[in-house]
C-alpha cells in the first residue's frame, strides 16, 4: 500500500511542481519528479529540523544557565 501512496503522492507534487514552473511533461516523468522531489524536500527539511532542533537546545541550554546564575545570585549569593 506505500508503493501506491508513493505513486498518488509522487503524481499530485510532479503535477503541481511541473504547473508552477510552466514545463510539459508526460504522466511518468511528472511522477518520477513528484518523487524524487519528496525524497529531496524529505532530506532537506530532516535537516533543517535538526539544525533547528540543535539551535533550540542550545537556546534553551543558555537560558536555563542564565535563569541558574540569576537564582544563585539572588538567593544563595546574599547570604554570604
């Protein structure tokens, strides 16, 4: 069933892709582009996610260490 939802999938994204940029194109290489292209945007957005997914752990690293030392110095640092 993958195989067919591939297909169906490839087609609608090769259809689209094709109007969008004005080409002629049979019905296979219309779903050969539909398919490749989602293997390309599947690999470049897996990326972006986790550059993004890295940035956001170091934003979050960064401000639960600043939300520490704030905590340390309001509350342990004045006791001395």
């Amino acid at each position: 069933m993958s195989v067919i939802y591939l297909i169906i999938i490839g087609a609608a994204a090769g259809f689209l892709a094709t109007r969008i940029m004005k080409i002629e194109a049979g019905i296979l290489p219309t779903i050969g582009i539909g398919i490749a292209g989602a293997l390309i945007g599947g690999l470049v957005l897996q990326v972006l996610l986790t550059v993004a997914g890295l940035l956001g752990g170091l934003i979050g690293a960064v401000l639960g260490a600043l939300l520490l030392i704030w905590l340390y110095q309001t509350y342990w640092a004045r006791r001395k």
